[in-house]
C-alpha cells in the first residue's frame, strides 16, 4: 500500500484514495474528447481499486468537479457504474467549482474506506509466488478504442478477496515501477513480458497480482484473455 492515506481511527483505519483527471472531457480545449460519465467511471476506478488493494472496503465518494454545474450528473453516473460493477451502493458527495467556468475539465476523485488492520504491503516469497498482470496498459485514447484489454472491476474485487493472492493496480509510472515498489530486491531491468512495462496504465486499466502456482489454473480461468505472466531473469 502507498498512495492511500492511512489513518487509525476507534480501533481501525480510514483509507483514502484519490485520483485527479485533468483535460479529459467535453470542453473545447480538453486534450481528448470524451462524455463526463466516462471521466467520472475512470477516475473513480483508479481511486476505488487503490483502496481495495489496501484490504480496505470503500464507504463513501467526494468528487471534487471542475468540469462545470452541467456536468455533475454525468460524473455521478460514472461513478454509479463503477459501483455496480462492484455490487457496491455508496454514498457519494462532493462539490462542484462554479465561479468560475475553465478552459478544460477536471475532476478530483476521493474514495474512503475502512481497514481492520494497517494497510502495507506484504513481504513475498520469490521462490513460492508467481507474478502475473491482468490487463493491459492503456492511456489516453485507447482507454476509449480497446475496451476489450481493461481488467473489469469485477474480476479486481474478486482477486481482492482471495486471501492469498496480492493485488497491486498500475498507474501512470508502469508495470516495472510498480512491480519494483512491490518487490524491492528484483532487479527490474531483468523482468520479462509481452506487455510494455514502462508504459502508463492510465487509470489503472492493468493491475499486477502476486499468486501461489496452486492457483494459476484458477486465476487463469476468471481472467481469460486478460492475463499475461510476468517472469525474471537472475544475472
């Protein structure tokens, strides 16, 4: 866990995730052209599956509106579908900047959510775990074109609840960074895929889970045609 805000609270943790987008949207000079309730779904993703991987559960959305009054119920419907994804119904508030209109979009994107336990990332066993991502990364225009290769929300919550399984979503630095900040003592120049690991994810259309070989049939199998293995070599 490292983007998220941890905080113990009566015995727990409050978790916090964010995310912001900026000139994605309707407005004239938006960098790409694209209906707010896409804006509000991706952004809320990215928030949502970072407090998830804490081992958090999300109780609430604060979306913090840059895009105009107009656009709030396109955002909320966004966010709306990611819930369903989920099978989650959260509140959701927020604010909308309505002084002054900008020249391009942007949202801000909080998701709170509580722990029983700290959230941090976990040591691993090289030897007894396998690696693998789910999904591809994507960013920009090709979040709106290939649809087809951005790990659904479902299958992440469901990894999520797997006990042995760690799950870790991708952002803008990229697969070999993530993976680095997940497993320190690799030397990431070293990783093997057929996917581009410096490449952005834009909002976390990929993720990186570590997993026992006992369950890669399984894992496979939930994820088809989304998985791609990730290997190493030791020099």
């Amino acid at each position: 866990m490292r983007d998220p805000l941890s905080i113990p609270f009566n015995g727990q943790y409050l978790v916090i995730a964010s995310d912001n987008s900026g000139g994605f949207g309707m407005k004239e000079h938006d960098a790409v052209k694209v209906p707010y309730d896409v804006v509000g779904y991706y952004s809320f993703r990215v928030a949502v599956m970072e407090c998830m991987a804490s081992g958090a559960v999300p109780v609430s959305v604060i979306l913090q509106n840059f895009c105009g009054e107009a656009a709030w119920t396109a955002l909320n419907q966004g966010v709306q579908r990611g819930l369903e994804e989920l099978g989650l119904g959260l509140p959701v508030s927020g604010s909308t900047e309505s002084n002054i209109n900008l020249l391009q979009s942007a949202l801000g994107v909080n998701v709170i959510g509580i722990s029983s336990r700290e959230p941090k990332l976990q040591s691993l066993n090289l030897e007894q775990l396998k690696f693998a991502v789910i999904g591809k990364p994507l960013v920009g225009q090709e979040v709106i074109e290939q649809r087809d290769s951005i790990a659904p929300l479902s299958v992440f919550k469901w990894l999520c609840g797997q006990s042995d399984i760690i799950v870790l979503p991708v952002g803008s630095k990229g697969i070999r960074y993530e993976l680095g900040q997940l497993v320190p003592e690799i030397q990431t120049e070293y990783i093997q895929s057929s996917l581009d690991l410096d490449k952005s994810s834009g909002p976390s259309t990929c993720f990186i889970i570590s997993y026992p070989a006992s369950k890669e049939a399984l894992i496979k199998k939930m994820t088809d045609p989304l998985f791609q293995s990730i290997s190493w070599y030791v020099t």
